[in-house]
C-alpha cells in the first residue's frame, strides 16, 4: 500500500509564539550585542490553545494544496545575523512532538516525506516606516543559496535553516530520529545527544553511499530590518508521490480531517551577530 504523502502548497494565518497572549512562557527579545549573542524561547503547548498549536489539516480527499500554518518561534531584531538554531527537550517535562486527531487506522509510513521545517520571516523594511505593512513587508523567504542546493530532494523552498524528519507510528505523528526526555532514565552514553538537535539542511550522500546524507552547515539568514525565525511542516510546494485512496480516508472521512497540533515543550535557541550601524 502507498503511504500517504501530502502535497503543502500554501501558508496558513501565522501564530506568534513570541506573543505572550498566545504563549505564557514566551521569552523576552534579547538585546542585540556586538560579539554575538542569543535568542531563544520556550513553548509549553499544553498551555496554548487548541487553535494556536494546529499545524495543519486535512482539508480535502487527494491530500493535494494543503496548507501548513507557519509558527513565529524567535523574534528577531534589526541587523541581526542569525546562524544556526537548535531545538532542545526540557528536563522534567514532555519531548517536544506532535499529536494527531480525527485520524482512523494510520500506516507506519505514512508522512515520511514529511518534515518539520525551519525557515525565515523577514522584514523588507523598516517597521517604523508609514508605509510599513506587515502583510506586504513580512516576507517568506523560499530562496536558498546556491551552495545549499543540494539539499536530498533538491533544494528545500523555505528551509533557511534546515528541517528534521517525521513520520508516522503507532497513531501519531513522530521524529524519525526521536527525542529523549531528560529524567532518570537519561541513562546510557547515546541518549544526551537526543535530547537536542541543530537544525541543518542535508546534502548529497556521502563518498558514493547512498547511505549516508551529508548534514551542511547552514548559510543562516541576515534581517537587516527584524523578523521572525518561523516554523512550519514541509516541503513546502514540492511534488509529492500520490496517496493511496484506501490511506487516504484515515485521514479524511466524512468530510473531517485530521488535525496536526504540536505538543510537548520546546525550546528553541539561535547563535546571532549584530551588525552595528
């Protein structure tokens, strides 16, 4: 049976988790230093409402324009230079992750296309500008640098930062490369490196094995005017094998669909550069 694999076209109305209305344990904008410094912020999804933590549903049979709603992670200030970011677990609390509802009999395959991706809302000019209006000026950027274009697949419309992988298991929607909580059973040599992942986009296999993906070191992304470091599901606007009508209908029956929301606690950090004027 062919794995359900839907196609992302379009971008859903964005939710500020940097917004304290929205997230609680939104973190405070760091103050842009010379020499370099970070941002970063924590989400409690079990704290935000169910609306604001939808990443994306099912809206038609053939899983075709779906849309993936784009979750503003880090605020980011004018001439700042964002390099690289990273996800972290939280000790004592629930692995950052995914829940599923309205779905029937899912398939362990299903959505291994699928990534969780990492890409840039940025300012093309200044806010204080009069003519400033964010729904003009606050662009997606979908462009990748040449030399990150060999990214598996191709280059990946969006992902200034990278993406990590999900598929689906036993009823909901996962890492394929899994977290780790950070509690007592931290245990084994292996495990502290699950419990945090730096994004970055793949390359071509390594040496001739089709084994082995290359991992690059990001461009990062220059917001000579402020943005936001976005996150959303992806490949966004790829092609994508057709799904299977059978699977297809435990993801949409009945003119339902199901709903992906995001769940656990995450905290994302990001190596910044300030550019003084």
């Amino acid at each position: 049976m062919v794995a359900a694999r839907p196609k992302i076209t379009t971008l859903g109305t964005a939710v500020d988790l940097t917004d304290p209305s929205v997230n609680p344990q939104a973190a405070p904008t760091s103050t842009p230093r010379q020499g370099g410094f970070t941002l970063r912020n924590r989400v409690n999804f079990t704290n935000v409402s169910a609306s604001n933590k939808a990443a994306m549903t099912v809206n038609n049979a053939a899983m075709t324009t779906l849309p993936a709603v784009p979750f503003y992670i880090l605020e980011v200030p004018e001439r700042t230079y964002v390099k690289d970011l990273t996800l972290f677990a939280v000790e004592g609390e629930t692995v950052p992750g995914f829940s599923m509802s309205n779905v029937s009999s899912p398939t362990n395959s299903d959505f291994d296309s699928m990534t969780w991706s990492f890409g840039a809302h940025r300012n093309r000019k200044d806010v204080t500008n009069a003519s400033y209006s964010a729904a003009t000026d606050l662009v997606h950027i979908t462009t990748v640098p040449a030399n990150q274009a060999c990214a598996v697949g191709g280059v990946i419309a969006g992902d200034v930062f990278g993406n990590l992988d999900v598929k689906v298991n036993t009823n909901n929607l996962v890492w394929i490369d899994l977290f780790d909580a950070i509690d007592g059973s931290l245990a084994t040599s292996a495990e502290p490196m699950q419990t945090a992942k730096m994004i970055r986009n793949r390359g071509a296999s390594a040496l001739g094995s089709s084994g082995a993906d290359v991992l690059q070191q990001n461009e990062g992304e220059y917001f000579p005017y402020g943005g936001y470091v976005s996150m959303r599901f992806g490949p966004f606007n790829a092609s994508m094998d057709a799904s299977d009508a059978a699977v297809v209908t435990d993801y949409y029956a009945a003119s339902v669909g199901t709903v992906f929301s995001l769940a656990g606690t995450w905290e994302v950090q990001a190596n910044c550069m300030y550019v003084p004027e």
